[in-house]
C-alpha cells in the first residue's frame, strides 16, 4: 500500500465514521451533530491513550488535526445543504488539507531527526567537520574563511588564558566580516551604491528643507555640512541597530561551529557597517569639498570619538532589540518605528538650541541627541552646544551597553543554530 493509500484511509476512514454516526441520529440538529463530534474527539483520544505501540507526538497531532479539519469541512457542508450522505460524498477539501496536514507532520518529524542527529554530534565533538560533509559548495567556500578565525577560537588549540579568547574572538569576528563582505559584493553591487546613495538622499532633503526656507547657516554651521553630518552618522547607527539585531535574533548558520556566538556575529555586523560608513563619508566629504559645498572638520580625533560613540549605542540597541526578538520574534516589525521615533528626537534634523526654551528638555532626554551635538561642536568651530552634557551622554551609553550585553547574553540559550 503507498502512502497516498494510507493517506486516503486516514482521511475517509474519519469521513465515513462521521457520516455513519450523523445518519443515524433520530434528530439531525445542530446540537446533536456537535455531541457526535465531541464523542468522536473522545473516543480517538481513548484510544490512542490505550494504545501499547510506540505511536510519536507529530502522528498523534496529525490524527487530531485531521480529524478536527473532517469535522469542520463535513459540518460546513451540511449547513450549505450538501448532500453528505450520497455514495458519491467526496470533498475535495479535505483532501486538500489532509495533504498538507501530512506534509507538515513528516516536515517536523525531519526537524526534530536533525535536531537528534545535530546532538548527538556536539556529543561526539563532530559537529564542525559533519557540518561542512554535508555543505553545499557555496557554503564551503563561505566556511573556508572562518577557517583560520576559527582555529584560534579553540581554547584546546592553545594555552588556557585570557589572551587566548581574547585572540579567538578576534579571530571569528575578523572571519566572519570577510565572509559579510563577500556576501554583500555577491548579492548586489546595487546594495553597495546603495549605501553611498542613502546618506546623500537624507542630506539633500535635511538640505532642502532649510534651503526653502532660505537658511545658509545654522547656528554658525554651514547647512550641507551639517545635513552630512547628521544624515550619515545617523543612517550608520540605524544599519547597526537593524543588523545587530537581525543577526542576533535570526541569522544561526554559523553558531552551528561551536566557537562561534551570536556577539560574535553581532559584533562582526557592527564593525562592517562602522568600516563601510566611514568610508561613505569620507567619499561624500571629498566630493563635496571638491565643489565647494562641505566644510573639513575642526577637531578630527573628537570626531572619530563621536561617530564611534554613536556607533556603540546602535549596536547597544540592536543587542535589546535582537535579545527581545528571540523571546518574541514580532518585536522586530515594531523596530522600525522605534527608531524612527528615536530619529526626531536625537538632533539629526536640528539641534536643540533651535527650539524653544520649554521643548529643549524634552528632547534632551535622548543621550543620542548629547552625542550628535557633541558631534557637531566638535566638527565646527564656530558651534559651541550649550545643551549637550558630555557626562550625561556618556553614562548612558555605559547602561545602554551594559544592558545590550546582559541581555544579549540571557538570550544566548534560547538561540539555537539550524
């Protein structure tokens, strides 16, 4: 018998019990039909507790499913006045929907064999050398520069000690980023003018705004230096906060090699985006220094401590942000909005000293809005925050940090590799 035969008997075989116990009632109502339903429920639970063979949860769920959809489909007909008693009876629903009830039970039975199979190998201490046994060939080409990283993550590999993880885990972030690299000039070369594309949009609309407004200056800055300024650092820092969290939450391929951690992944996307950024703006000021339209900053080392601030907190965020989608996967729809709510008050579009005196405190709470001023009065001479606290901002950048790392590191057990 194949298994489209045993299908069909599974699916009939309910049909024909039903119909046979509906037929027979003396008072063909709704109330009645539903006491046959619950009986049939019961009695296949019944029997399935008193059955002595090894019948496994995914077939118990199938017949309980499968069941539950007879019933629906067999009680929808008979309200649209359907004869279900003719010989002919055969709803091709049903048919339908015990097909994909039992394509779903051999899929989770397939997953939860993997899952077996993947144990028993980190049991064995196997589990990177199956692992690339069974890899496509593009993937062993991926995996072959984690190689050298990965040789020195091993703690067995060398001498016990702090230098030896600290050397590992330089070693598979470095081996993870040339991988990323790779993937983004693979994927798309349209990706890659894409983030040189981005940063400008935003500069010409922060740009424009105040061109239309007829403002040259603001508060002693030149308007296109100050629209790069803020529209660069800005779109790095919302990449971070989206990659980090994506690769904390959903990206498991490779924490199936055992030195490799979700921080590690996290903290290879962040330093992608920071190298890929600060050449983004080094592009963008050259061109506009060419043309005349971008100023050179004032205090260059001040600003390199700037961005890389503003850079941690992204990747402070996008820790929070991940560890919270690893208990409640949605989370990260709602991302998008937080950030863009995190956007208007963290003085990408403006500084503080713009508003109103009793709107200032408002958005003031930000520490993000300290460091882009910060930033800002670094980059220019001729502006001197009179809002920003320097202590303020860099106190919440330890707490926003502290925090994404110990929740990052609650979450580490619930992340498993696929």
């Amino acid at each position: 018998m194949t298994s489209a035969d045993v299908l069909q008997q599974d699916w009939d075989g309910y049909l024909t019990l039903l119909r046979h116990a509906l037929r027979d009632l003396p008072d063909n109502n709704v109330k009645t039909r539903r006491a046959v339903y619950n009986h049939a429920e019961k009695t296949q639970k019944q029997i399935f507790e008193e059955d002595e063979s090894e019948t496994d949860a995914e077939d118990l769920d199938y017949h309980h499913r499968l069941l539950r959809t007879t019933i629906r489909i067999l009680e929808h007909d008979i309200r649209a006045d359907i004869d279900v008693f003719a010989d002919s009876y055969a709803p091709p629903d049903l048919r339908e929907a015990a097909n994909k009830l039992a394509e779903a039970r051999d899929l989770r039975r397939s997953r939860k064999r993997n899952a077996a199979a993947r144990e028993a190998r980190l049991v064995e201490g196997g589990v990177q050398e199956d692992y690339l046994s069974r890899a496509s060939r593009q993937d062993l080409e991926l995996i072959a520069h984690l190689s050298n990283g990965l040789f020195l993550a091993d703690p067995a590999r060398g001498k016990n000690g702090r230098g030896t993880r600290v050397a590992g885990a330089i070693g598979v972030i470095r081996a993870i980023l040339i991988v990323q690299f790779q993937l983004i000039a693979s994927e798309s070369r349209f990706g890659i003018l894409w983030m040189l594309i981005q940063p400008a949009v935003l500069l010409t609309l922060i740009s424009l705004v105040y061109f239309i407004l007829q403002t040259q200056f603001i508060m002693n800055m030149d308007v296109p230096t100050f629209a790069l300024l803020g529209s660069t650092t800005w779109i790095m820092c919302r990449q971070v906060i989206f990659r980090v969290s994506t690769a904390v939450a959903h990206n498991r391929v490779f924490i199936n090699l055992p030195p490799v951690r979700p921080i590690h992944q996290a903290l290879a996307c962040a330093i992608q985006y920071l190298i890929i950024y600060a050449v983004v703006f080094i592009i963008l000021l050259t061109g506009g220094r060419l043309v005349n339209m971008i100023t050179l900053p004032a205090d260059v080392p001040k600003v390199v401590n700037y961005v890389v601030a503003m850079w941690l907190y992204g990747l402070a965020i996008g820790l929070i942000f991940g560890s919270i989608a690893v208990y409640w996967p949605f989370f990260l729809r709602l991302a998008s909005v937080l950030e863009r709510g995190l956007q208007l008050f963290s003085s990408v579009f403006f500084v503080t000293e713009q508003l109103p005196e009793e709107y200032r405190a408002y958005v003031l709470w930000s520490p993000t809005a300290h460091g882009m001023q910060l930033l800002r009065a670094a980059y220019f001479p001729g502006y001197a925050s009179s809002d920003a606290n320097p202590t303020y901002f860099y106190l919440c950048l330890i707490v926003v940090l502290g925090v994404g790392l110990l929740a990052e590191k609650h979450a580490r057990p619930r992340i498993q590799p696929v």
